[in-house]
C-alpha cells in the first residue's frame, strides 16, 4: 500500500476541496487524512491530504496529472511527497550540548524517521558525542577570515549528502543570506526566548534583568532577519524572582529539547506551510 | 448568506469525503471548514463541515437531498444545523455560585451565543443572583419523598421552554435514567477531579489524602454510571503539599469554571460527537 | 488569636533570620509561615513572616520595639500587618465587562477578601453591573480637556473612601505620574500579552501578524514606564494559525481574568514585595 | 566555603525555627535558604535550611552538637548534608531507551550532579547505550526462577559500589519488599500515567479506552503497594480523539522523561521528604 501527502497553497475559489478529493477518489485513492485552512484576510486557501493507495500507484504519473488537471487551473503552490522517500537532515552544533543529545537519543530511538547524514560544528567540543552516536562529524571552523570559505565547505558537504534540511542545535552563528536561499524554510532554529520577546543575544539575562514569571523557546524557520522567521512552535515554562540567571539557563534546556524536537516532527512529517512569514501548522 | 454545519458518522468506506464534497458543490455552497477522523479501530468514519451559501438557500429540500443522495447509501448518522438557531440552554445549580457567576459573566459578556431560559435548583441559595441577572429561577426541592415529583416539574419546565440541553453547574443531584434518555448527550456536567481519577464524592479531599502533585477538573456528559460518561474537556492546576483541602476548592474552582465553559462552547458550536462512550472533539 | 504578617527587606547580613525569628519567639508568637529570599546580585535579604499570637498582643508595642531592636540596627523597609484589617479595593474599568464580571463574581463568592468602595469608569457602559452588584458606580469622563480635573475627581474619591490600591479592569487609559505615586505598587494593572512581548495598544493584532503559538497576558504594577512595571503574574495559552483576530481576543479574555485575579489575590496577601522594578513573590 | 543543608521534621512546637536559626548563627553560618512547612492536620513541622560557613567547620562536630542541644529535646528525625558529598545513582532498566537516554544525555552535560556507577538490566538491548556512554552496564535477568538469586546479586552491586539511591527507568519489574526496605524512599519509579489514575500495566491503553483528554506521567518513590508510593512528581500533556495508542505512547515519552529528570533531581537536592506516604517538597 502507497501513501502519499499533498500539500496545497492557492487562491481561495470555492470548489477545490471538491475537484482535488474527486481527483484521488476517482483514481481509486483512499483519503485518510484532510485538514484545510483558509487565511480569509489574504484569501488564500491551505490544504494538507493523505491518500493511500492499495493498488499499483504511478506518482509520477500522478504527478503530471495533478498539474495538468487541477495545479494549473487553480494557479497553485503543491507537492507530492511519497511516504516511503525518508528525508535527510543535518545537524549543525556549536559548544552546547543538550540539544544535541536530545535529538540524537530520539533518532536512536527511532523517534524521528529522518536519516542524519552528518553533524557541523565551528568547534570540536561535542566530536566525541558524534562518535559515541556513530554518526560523521565535521569539524569547520568559522572566524571572520574564514567566513565565506566556511560557507563554501558547508554547502558541498550539505551537496554531497543530498541533505534535505538543516537544524541548527544552538548553532550560535549567523546563517548567510546564500544558504538560507539554497534551503528555503528548510533551516530550523531553535531561540531560547518566547519571540518576539528578547530576540538576539543573551535571552535569559534580558528575561532576569525584566522579571518576567514566564520563560520560553521557540523553533522557527530561519530568513534574513534575525529571530523573526516564521514560528514552528513555541512553549514555555513558569520561574520565580529565586531563580538566577544560571537556573533559567538550566530550565531553559528542557524547554529548548522539547520546543525543538516537536518543530523538527512538524517538519518532518510535512505539517507546516509557510506564507506571510508565519506557518500554517496541519493537525 | 447562509451558513450550515453537517456532522456525519457511519462506517468508513472510501470516497466519502469526495461524495460529500461534491454534494454541497453543485448546490453552490462553499465548504468553508471540513474535518473528518476514522476510528479506525472500530472503521468509522466522522466529518464536520461548515458551509456557506451566498444565494437562496432552502435546508428543508438540502436535508430530503442529503438523506436520499447520501446519507441512506452509507446509512450515515448526520444532522444538518443552520446557524440561525440559537440553543436554549437550562443552568440546573445548587448551592455552589462559582460557576453559576461564570457562566452567566460569560452569558452577559455575549460569549456564548445561547438562551438562558431559566435557572433551576434545589434549593434558594442562588436565586438573588438568577435576579441580578435578570432569568426566570425555579426553585425545584429534591428529597427522598419527592425525587420523582421534581424530575417531572424539571421535565415540564424542559418542555414548556423548550431547552436544547442542560449544564450541571456544581448540581450535586443524580441524574435519573429517564432524564438522561430524554437528553442523550444533552446534559454537561463538570466534575472537579482529572477523571477517572476521584470519580465521585469529594474528590478533592481523596486528591489530597492521595498527595497528588496536579488537581483536575473533568467536562462530561452525563450517563447513566457516575462520572463515567463521555468526556468533552479536562484540564489540570499544580498544586504543593502545602496545600489544604480548603486551598485546592479554591483553586478547583477556577479549574472547574474554566473547563466548564470550554466544554460547554464546544457543545453550542455542534463540534462534539459521541461513539462508543467518547467524544470525538472537532477543531 | 491573631495574626500578623512581617514584610521586610534590607542589606543582606548574616543573622537576620535568627535575629528576627527570636524577637516573636520572645513575644510567644509562633511563626507559622517564614519565606525569604537573597538577591544576591544586589545583596539585598527579602523575608515574608507570619506568627500567630495566642495571648493578648499589642501591635502598636510590637510595632515600636521591632523598630528600635532591629529595623533601625538593619535599616530594614518594612511593614507589620494585621490580619484583621481588611483592603479596600477601587476598580476602574473603561467599556470592556469580562474582567469586572469575573472579579465581581470572585468578590461576591467570598474569594478576594476585600471591600470594594467603589467602581469607576470614564464611560457609563458598565453602570448595570455595578448595579446588580449592587456596589457604587462613578462616572468620570476622560477627555482631553477635562483630564487634569477627572484626576483630582478620581484622588477626591480615592481618599473619601480611604482606597488602599487601585485594580485596572481593562481600565484603557494612562494613569498620570501624580496618581502613580500616591500610590506607588498599589495600582494593578492587567495586560493582555507576554510582556515585554507587545507593549502597547492592540497586542493581539500584533500576536497574529506575528504569527505566535502562544498568546500571554501579564498582571503588573503601573509605574509610570507605560507596560513596564514590575511584574506580578503572567501565563499564557496556546493558538493556532487558524485563530482569527477575533478569536485571540475571546481567548484571551479567560487568559486575562485568571492572571489579573492570581494577580490581585498576591497583593491582597501580601505577598509581594517589589524591588529594582521586579516583584518577589513569596509562596 | 563550605555549604550544609539540614532537613528536619518534628513534632510541631513554638519555637523551633528560632531554636534552629540561632545554633547555625551561633556558629558563624549563614542561612541562605529556609523553607519551612506544617502539617496541621497531624501537628507535624518539616524544614529544610542551608547554611554556609566561610571558616573552618567540622561537620561531625556539629552533627553532635545538633543531635544533644536540639534534636534530641524536639525528638526530631533529622539530616545534615554536606554538599560536597557525590550521591551514588543506579540506573536500573529493562527494554524502553527513551528514559535511559535523556538521563544519561542529562549526566553527560553536567546537569544532575551525581555519580553513575553501573546501570542494571534484566535484558540485553541497552548495553551499547551503556558503552556509548561508557558506563558499565550489568545483565542481570529475572526469570520467574531466578527471581531470588537476581535479587542477591543486585544487593550485591549495590552494596559493591555504595548505591545510595536507585532509579528505575522504565526498569518494568516488581521490586520486592527487601530491596525496599534496604532503599527506603530511594527508589524513584516513572509510572506513565497521572496516578493514581490508570495505575498498573499498560496505562496508555486504559487512557485511550476511557477517552481522556490529557495524560500524565508520576514520578514517585517505590513502597510496597504497586504504584501507590509518595509522588514527587507529575505532569500532563494534552491528547485528543485523533491519537492512538501508539500516539500516547510516543507522546508520553516526552513527558515521562521530563517528570522522571525533575523527580531525580529533587531528590539529589534532597528537597524532598516523605511523610504519611506524602512528599513534602521543598522549594
């Protein structure tokens, strides 16, 4: 048995649900799944589908037809993504560790479904957690001299996995505007901060400095601009005036795990669309 | 423009949501919201849908339509709602106002989108603020003695006012058979315990002799076993072993307000359906 | 029996706790209740105390003595209440109901353990409730001409009714400098949005242009920083893209209630204490 | 600087805090930390202070000194901590990974503070996680037959590398009552549910059977009783319809690691204390 998801963004026009569910019905596909969402201040339509297919199933051939048939009539943003492709993911690490543990004890546990090509970091520091895992590790350092070179390196490597998209496990480095151009809302960061407070540098010491009751994080598409891609997933947690500035550090890390392994989820299974810079998230 | 809301049950089989779909496309309605779930456990099928119709609309005719097209063919459980109708919902209390306050703030405040046509109680205690909110209040003694002579004055004053469905708020009465078959999942109690944890009499007294480190508070419909009928909505609060008997009703209460109303809401906007002694909850 | 409650704060010393804990003791006062805190960034020793008297205890005596043994040897800020005295409470709303109905509500089921003096409004929209309250109303325009004499109104009634702090229901207008500080952390008000996350007017709309997963609402100290005081309470509740302007507005009014009401209840404890424009809450 | 943590409980009596602050300011300590509590149904008093010395101390002197001046005449259970003590933590598991890998991705960052000296398994399956993290793993299986024989080379092990505490993640054997009474309350179970709802086997099928709409997690100490033992700790994670069994589960692991992490530590910071089968947790 096949089974493919759809995703659809288009132009709001009454009839679509209609003519897509009789395209996959009257080719003996069975929907699983539909969520739809229409953005009626922009009038944009949004539709997540999952069809299965228990017969001989051509997705090349489907492919085509959907364009032909409906995507060209309806002016429409889609893919069609086969369930069986398994998608590849880098992981890029800097000095902090938790996220990375976190993430590499779920791909262990078989949690993800994605395949890890390899990690990256501007340091050495977390190798040998690469090694305890098995998973390649390269090491390339990034300095202001060695920037673009860096860059260079980076994307032959991201090249010569095939790798499908990037997380940036507390990365700490600026993303250039050439990469984030080659993976399209395909880089994920994680920000220790509920966006679009305390965006930047050193979010839990501007959260001490305010007094705020609630710390956050938040998992987003990485774009130009600093801490303001769209948001994949967000989540919090309560502290006290009793915590210092190393204990929000401290708390902050499960919540960064946590925030982080559900927007890479997201992402993986293809929940999320993007448009006006925020996500549409499907159930 | 007219608006309706179609749920749907029956058993799953393929190209129902296509055959749906396209019935309301060549009436010219616009689905404006779908979603559907299969149990595939038991192989049901549930959709809700919401549609729109910008000429004249004639739901008498659509409904003859729907059963003979459709519904016959997969022997569906569904109604068609127009959005036209507003519910009457009766407020049965008994010495408890938190909830009462609650409901009627929200009532006032527009919130709901219901009538009240009136507030029944076994006993006096809250009949001033029935009157400073301005509904009928019926005062409706329960003993021993009289228990089935109240249920009929309760059934006659239903009737007369033609009330759509029943909220418990804090009624603290058992519910007897007859009433519930009349008001198959029509009546909402909201049970002040993370069910089926404390199903019962004073829950928060065993929560704390249990030392439990949350509390909860549980919106269900009625049936005919106590506090095991099928649940709406449910939520929690921290609590500490500081905490007193007294301290966790006072902090229940917020719980039990807010838990009530949610499931109360999800009931007025038709976004519940029941099988198998479980809600499926539309988003 | 009676009750006090012990606020102070001072340089941080060795032998406070000790010092203080043994002046009630002497006075056969049972502490029930001790919580303190060091800031240790700033050095400052933060403790919330209550002792129950079982005798005959003169307060005033208490009050001096503990002024000559040992505020004056500390330099302490501190404050000694007694339990019996009860808080007046002045409410000031502008159109907006769902925060004065839920206090209303809170007040009247015996929650808050307050007076409320009075209502106040620079519209006449909300007079009804205050009225099936049964609690007065004071109607004073805000307009720009008449703002300097709607302040001393508002003071004239403040000192008439002897207020000890000031909740702003969703009050909608700029508190003057003057007010402020006669009655310096005694003014409450309820924001809707994690702060430092949307200041301002119309935090929802900027929550959805965003594009948050989560929406907050924070209860804080007015100063004179618009949004910028020091924080009470804050929580937040998750959305979706799917909610409308709209919707963020009706959910958050729950999320707005709860804060504002967890926020009031700390104050009339007294258990805040505020320092470097951020509160310690003592448990 | 050496740092003391003292826990206490007693039968409650005036003055006591006072008592207690006074020996350590007498010694030249400086109280960074009180938290006191009292159960006032069974007339109990629980505290738990630090103390720093900046000069020379001796520990063992003033354990003496404690137990003679005050300890004795209060008829107190009591402990004094020296922090620079390393707690011995055994990790004992079954098959499950998911809490194997956060605790040790946990240990491996430096967050918990304890030693590690073996982890135990009556399977095979994780021993490569074991070398991964280099951590010497023992196979110890349990057989209906071997169940005694198991026992005694655990106590063995335990006994061999100075256990002071065990932690049973997802270890999924019944710990027999000598191995309780050897580590009385210092064995932390994860049960994946919301005691003392759905205790027993298999909760996540109970919770998808009843319809609830959260799930929780219980960190507790082991007791004789089958899940019954004091809770430490408890959180929830919200579910709806759409989930199955196999969702819950990969839903709960997230939660049953983060309520396990937050138990642990508690108890490695020894705020906790146990009581009526009741956990006071400390601040």
């Amino acid at each position: 048995m096949a089974k493919v998801t759809l995703l659809i963004n288009c132009k709001d026009k009454s009839g679509i649900i209609a003519t897509v569910t009789n395209f996959f019905h009257e080719r003996n596909g069975n929907i699983v799944y539909i969520d739809q969402y229409v953005d009626t201040e922009n009038g944009i339509f949004f539709m997540r589908l999952e069809n299965e297919f228990s017969s001989e199933f051509d997705i090349v051939k489907v492919r085509a037809d959907f364009e032909k048939e409906i995507a060209k009539t309806y002016n429409m943003n889609w893919k069609l993504f086969s369930e069986e492709r398994v998608l590849k993911m880098a992981v890029f690490v800097s000095k902090y560790d938790h996220c990375l543990y976190d993430i590499l004890g779920r791909y262990k546990a078989g949690e993800l479904g994605v395949e890890i090509p390899f990690i990256l970091s501007n340091h050495k520091d977390l190798e040998p957690i690469a090694k305890a895992f098995e998973i390649p590790f390269y090491h390339v350092p990034v300095t202001k001299d060695t920037k673009v070179e860096a860059e260079v390196k980076q994307l032959e490597l991201l090249q010569e996995f095939e790798v499908d998209f990037i997380v940036l496990a507390r990365y700490m480095q600026i993303i250039s505007d050439k990469m984030i151009s080659e993976y399209p809302n395909n880089i994920i960061n994680i920000h220790h901060s509920f966006l679009p407070a305390f965006a930047g540098a050193k979010p839990y010491h501007s959260a001490y400095k305010r007094g705020v009751k609630i710390i956050g994080a938040t998992c987003h598409y990485v774009t130009a601009e600093l801490d303001a891609g769209p948001i994949i997933e967000q989540d919090i947690t309560r502290i006290s005036h009793s915590h210092s500035i190393k204990d929000l550090i401290l708390k902050g890390r499960d919540l960064e795990k946590i925030v982080f392994s559900r927007g890479i989820k997201l992402h993986i299974q293809r929940k999320t669309m993007v448009f006006n810079n925020k996500t549409i998230i499907f159930t």
